[in-house]
C-alpha cells in the first residue's frame, strides 16, 4: 500500500499537543513530512520551551504513524523555536530580547516576586533562555530570591552586563545601591531608573525577560505600559476578595493600553500543614478562577501557601532549584508553560519585515 502525505498529515491531525490542545497539523508545527518509500520522517515545532516534553511528544506522534498501514520506519525530529511577538502599537522591540512577560499585581505582600522568579527559572529549565528585570524600585528583592550580591560590570562604558545565577540573566536596583538604604526618590526619577535599568542592561539573546512589577498602578506600570514592549501580563492574586479587588485594577489597566492578559495565577490558594499535611483554605476559595471568568482570561494554576516556599526564596534558592523535582516545582513548570503557549499563540513580530521609508529633499 502507497503512503501519501495527506494519509500522514490526517493521523497527525488526530494527536493532540497536551500543552496547547490543539493537534499538530492546525497549530502548523507538523513540517518537513520526507516519504522514502514506506519510510516517514518528518520534524515538530514547538513555539514554547519543553525540554521534559519532548520524548513524550516524539513518542506520542511515532505512535500514531506506525498505526498507519504499511508503514516501515517511522523519524520524528522535536525542536523548539521561539519567536518574538506582538506587542503594543507603535512600541519597537528591544534588541536581543524576543518578549517581555510582566508579572504583576494590584497588591503588595501577594507573592508576586517569589511567583515571578519562580516562572522564570521554570522557563530556563525547559530550555528557554530568560532574564528577569525586578522593576521594584522602591522594594528590589530579586538579588536576596536569587542569592545574587555585588555590582553590575561594563564592558562598553555604556551599558552594564546583567548578573547571573542559576542560568538566569538579572538586573536590579538592588545591586547598585545599599540593602539598608531606601529609594526616597519621585515617580520621574523612578520611571528613568526603570528604562535604564531595561534599556542599558546588555541582554543576551533573551527568549522571555520577565518584568517582576512593583505593586499598584502608578508610574511605573504606566511607563513600562507605555514605553516597553510588553508581549503579555500575567497577574497574581490571592483567592481574598480585597486582594482581587486590586487584581482587577491591574487587569483593567493592561486593558486599556493594549497589553494582553495571559492569564491569572492564583498564589496561596491552600494552605498546607507543615506537620500533618491538612489543606485548609485560610484566604478563601475559587477566587482567581471566578475572576478568570468573569474576565475572560485564563487560569493558569493555584499554588499553595508552605513554609518550603518561603524558606528556599528568602535563602536565595527559589522552589525550582531547590526542589527540581517536588509537587511545587512540577506547578510552577506547567504555569510558565501555559503563560509560554499563550506567547505562542500571539500574533507574532512582523516589524522586521517591513522596509523603513526614508524621505530624501533632492
């Protein structure tokens, strides 16, 4: 019996990718399809990082094109590329950096940084190359989260090289000035220290950079939605009704200033008992995902508050290093690859292709 393509790209129709939903042939990641007589080869890419994916996903498709009758040998390439995409009207991509998530909350004292590292070093660890930029000015605590001291280096004399653990880029305030000392400056001062801190870190070809938002929405979200090319936000909250009472705020400005939300997570949905193992609701229940549909964005997950949480990020060793392979950590990977498929799915960055016109007076 004559294989065809048609008869491969209709069983490859029928396998579903379990991280976007969608079969491979609608998402287009199904390319490359070589016949060699009853021999079929053919690559699948991934538009997100997903190194502990991979197999699954090879094994899944070689599965399903050996049921194909007469089959002989069946090479299936994974690989993962990923793109920049869309961002605000009239803001340019930043060189070397293909998308900027921020993470960001309407409340302080919520778990938004500790939540931010976390996806971040998720992200590296499915392969991703990521930075994360702490945008706290008044409060930077990425350097104690992740165990970095001492003071960014310049090469150039123009630009500063970003501090790095754990396969993390990192830039903050935090690292030029001192822990005791507090940041008593006005909002102009503030939003310039931002861009600087954004604009002349010298990233190095970044996938995602992750903006860890100061609470609120004053000057610096405004800014940083204004000026900096944010692909997507993601907020967190608690499942308290004052803590979503924020959370809608801040939703409600990447709204208006065209900045998708990709999606909510839900921080301290359980408590878990250190010494018996009991889950009690302390803040409340169902929150995050009431909101979800009442917005009509994504829940990306719930994550519990524990006392190993909080342990391991004021220690400078956040969840995912500490425990690579715990419950905790396995939250954290499947929240960063949901907030990463949702990257994928924009609309991607075609600002490149497009010639700059330039007026000459002859």
């Amino acid at each position: 019996m004559q294989i065809s393509v048609e008869a491969v790209k209709e069983v490859l129709s029928g396998v579903i990718d379990p991280n976007t939903n969608k079969d491979f042939v609608a998402t287009k990641s199904a390319k490359n399809i070589v016949l060699d007589g009853a021999d079929v080869s053919l690559d699948i890419e991934l538009g997100y990082p997903a190194k502990s994916q991979i197999d699954a996903i090879r094994k899944s498709v070689i599965s399903a094109l050996r049921a194909i009758p007469g089959v002989g040998n069946v090479s299936v390439n994974v690989y993962v590329k990923i793109l920049s995409h869309a961002v605000q009207r009239g803001v340019k991509l930043m060189p070397n950096v293909k998308n900027i998530i921020a993470v960001a909350s309407g409340k302080g004292g919520v778990g938004k940084s500790t939540t931010a590292v976390n996806l971040a070093l998720a992200l590296a660890a499915e392969g991703a190359s990521v930075g994360i930029l702490d945008a706290d000015i008044y409060g930077p605590s990425q350097p104690m989260m992740m165990g970095i001291s001492g003071r960014p280096e310049t090469v150039d004399g123009k630009t500063m090289e970003p501090l790095e653990n754990y396969g993390l880029q990192v830039s903050s305030i935090g690292f030029m000035i001192d822990p005791d000392e507090p940041m008593v400056w006005r909002g102009p001062m503030v939003t310039q220290a931002l861009q600087q801190l954004l604009e002349q870190t010298n990233w190095r070809d970044l996938d995602y950079l992750i903006v860890d938002m100061p609470p609120g929405t004053g000057d610096i979200q405004l800014t940083l939605s204004q000026k900096v090319p944010v692909t997507g936000a993601v907020i967190v909250t608690t499942p308290q009704d004052i803590a979503l009472l924020d959370a809608r705020k801040g939703l409600k400005m990447f709204e208006k200033v065209g900045i998708p939300i990709l999606g909510i997570v839900e921080n301290m949905s359980t408590h878990i008992c250190s010494n018996c193992g009991h889950a009690e609701a302390i803040f409340g229940s169902g929150g995050g995902e009431k909101m979800c549909l009442e917005y009509g964005v994504a829940f990306l997950g719930g994550l519990p508050l524990t006392m190993s949480i909080r342990e391991q990020a004021d220690s400078g060793k956040p969840t995912v290093v500490a425990d690579p392979d715990g419950p905790v950590t396995a939250i954290y990977k499947e929240i960063a690859r949901k907030i990463a498929v949702g990257v994928a799915e924009r609309a991607r960055d075609m600002s490149s292709k497009f010639p700059s016109i330039v007026i000459k007076n002859d």
